[in-house]
C-alpha cells in the first residue's frame, strides 16, 4: 500500500467510521478503496474484512511514522505541570 500518511489516516477515518455503522445496527457501510467502492454489511464475514482492513490501514501508518497508535498505553498525553 503506497500511500502518503494524509491519504491513509483519512482511509482509517472512514474504515473505522463505517465499523462503527455497522456495529450499531447500521445495514450497509460503504468505504472506497483503491479506486473502488466496497460495501460491507453486519455479517460476521464483512466485519472480519473490515476489522481486517482497519489494522492493515493502522499497521501501514505505523510504518510511515513509527509511532503505535493502536496501543492506548503508548498514546502520548497532554502533560499537567504545576508549580508551587
């Protein structure tokens, strides 16, 4: 998958937001993906892919940055400093 890290994070927006759809009782999600355009629906087999999907989507980004966002124990958080 060669593409650049916009075009892949905003490909994992839209997997994830069609996983979602269909996690909540949606029907059918439609995600377009190299040029095409895939529908998935709440059958087991369809959300296997799209799950599937997802973590090629977030492995490619991980290569691309380096950084593991799929881990939220190693998602960086905003720092609270205080001073006496």
């Amino acid at each position: 998958m060669a593409a650049d890290l916009a075009t892949l994070q905003a490909r994992l927006v839209e997997a994830e937001a069609a996983y979602h759809t269909l996690q909540t009782g949606g029907r059918v999600a439609v995600v377009a993906r190299d040029g095409r355009r895939l529908e998935y629906t709440s059958a087991t087999d369809s959300l296997s892919k799209l799950r599937a999907y997802i973590a090629e989507l977030n492995a490619a980004i991980t290569e691309l940055t380096g950084v593991d966002d799929t881990n939220p124990a190693l998602r960086r958080r905003a720092g609270r400093f205080f001073f006496a």
